[in-house]
C-alpha cells in the first residue's frame, strides 16, 4: 500500500506536463535551425575577416623584410665608403703614402710602427 501511494505521488506532477503537440509555444526545432543559420553566417563573415587580417600581415612581414635587406645593404655601403673616405683611412694607392709611410687604420697597427729592435 505505501508503494501505491508513493508511486501516486509521484506520478501526479507528471500530468501536468504537457505533451507539446498542441501547445502554442514556438517550435524549438525552427528556434534551432535559425540560431543554427544565424550562427553559421556569423562565422563565414568571421572567417572572411581572418583571411584579410592573414593577407595583411603577411604583406606587411614581406615589406619588413624587404626594407631590412634594403636598410642593411645601404649601412654596409655607407660604412665602406666612410672608411675609405677618412683622414686616417684607406687612400687610393695611385697617391704615395705621406712621408714614406702607411696609413693607419684606427684599431689596426701597421707594419712600420712596430719596432722589433725597441721590444725587449
């Protein structure tokens, strides 16, 4: 008898559910398939976008490295004609060295300021 009863019990809320086939409620499967359709173009204008971001900065690294090729060609040309240029530099060799010696590059020491008979 308790099982009866406890069975009665609750299967009485269960009746008041309703079985959906009358109901005036909207249809969930047609709520679905519009989110399902809102959510799918959301994504292709999401995916068009990442594509063009993709297309620029891949454009943009290509011009880096361009300019960074260009930049470093242009220091070493400039620090070549700098240093064939200085007072102290290279000088052409069709011109004699003044005095009868060589001139110095700064960092470097030549032949002649070396003296061997002086070192001890």
């Amino acid at each position: 008898m308790k099982h009866l009863i406890l069975l009665i019990c609750l299967l009485t809320p269960l009746t008041t559910v309703k079985a959906g086939w009358f109901s005036k409620d909207p249809d969930p499967l047609d709520e679905a398939k519009e989110k399902i359709t809102h959510l799918e173009t959301q994504l292709s204008a999401q995916s068009i976008t990442l594509n063009r971001w993709q297309i620029t900065s891949g454009a943009l690294g290509i011009g880096c490295l361009t300019l960074l090729i260009i930049g470093t060609a242009l220091g070493a040309k400039t620090r070549h004609h700098y240093e064939s240029t200085r007072r102290l530099g290279r000088t052409p060799t069709s011109t004699p060295p003044l005095n009868g010696r060589k001139p110095t590059i700064l960092g470097k020491t030549a032949e002649d300021n070396v003296h061997s008979t002086l070192a001890a």
